[in-house]
C-alpha cells in the first residue's frame, strides 16, 4: 500500500465509488471489517458521510462504519 493515489474510506465524497486496497487495522478489527464483507479487492459506495457515522453499500448491503473504522480501510477511487 506504498501508492500516494490510495486514500482512507473516510476521505471518499458521498454518491462515489471506490475499491478497497487494503486494511490497517490490527487482528480484531480486520477480522470484523472482513466478516461484514469489506475485504480487499470489493467496490463499495459510499452513500452518506458528511455527519456520524459513514455509511456505505456494500455487496448490495448498507453498513455503517464509524470514522475511526472508516479511517482503516484504504481505497481507491472509481
């Protein structure tokens, strides 16, 4: 995950799409961000983010994520 173009879940506007790269979270956390289907490799949309929590469609589900969570989790743009 050395790319600068790579940016955190919590940094993508509203209304975009992006495709997870990696996760920089330690064993707990990756393991659950990875059961509620956020693995690398997925293209999730980020449909809400401007307050509280983010809130993103995953694999045809909505989760929300806090922004602490959000903040693991680096994508790209797409």
């Amino acid at each position: 995950m050395s790319n600068s173009t790579y940016i955190t879940l919590e940094a993508v506007p509203p209304g975009r799409k992006a495709r997870i790269i990696g996760l920089d979270a330690g064993p707990g956390l990756a393991t659950r961000l990875m059961q509620m289907g956020l693995t690398p490799g997925i293209e999730v949309e980020v449909v809400s983010g401007n307050r509280g929590p983010i809130l993103v469609k995953v694999r045809g589900v909505m989760i929300a994520l806090s922004r602490g969570m959000a903040r693991k989790i680096f994508v790209e743009i797409i």
